[in-house]
C-alpha cells in the first residue's frame, strides 16, 4: 500500500473493516478487534494516530507506539 491509497481509505472513514484509533489501546482492547475483524470477510485494518471522527492524522508519539503488539498477538492469536 502506498500513501495514496492509505490517504483514500482514510478519507472514506471508519467502516465495519477500517477502524481508527486516536491512541493505542491495551492490548485486550487490540486483540479484541482483530479477533472480530479476523471473523469478518476479507478482514480488516486498524489504523493507529488517526482521530476517529473526523479521520484527522495526528500520529503517535514514540512511546505510544504499538512496536510490542506483534509479539503480544503472537502470543495471545492464533494466525
């Protein structure tokens, strides 16, 4: 995916398989969310540091950063 196309799936909004995360969450709170959007069709995507209604940009600081959920759903999901 390059920027463009993350710029139009931004621009159309949260949908039942896009969901934007101003912050990120605990950990539950994450897996939760893939498990349901694992269930779905096609998937889905979680996109983090984008304001959830208004689909503003606002990023995430370094410490904010989700760097551990990787290794957390690998131990928590099965893929």
């Amino acid at each position: 995916m390059d920027s463009k196309e993350l710029q139009l799936i931004i621009k159309c909004g949260e949908t039942s398989t896009v969901q934007f995360k101003e912050r990120f969450p605990n950990q539950d709170s994450i897996a939760a969310e893939m498990v349901a959007m694992s269930n779905a069709r096609g998937g889905g995507m979680i996109l983090f540091g984008i304001k959830d209604k208004t689909g503003e940009i606002i990023g995430l600081s370094y410490q904010e950063s989700p760097a551990h959920c990787p290794n957390y759903l690998k131990r928590e999901c099965l893929f």
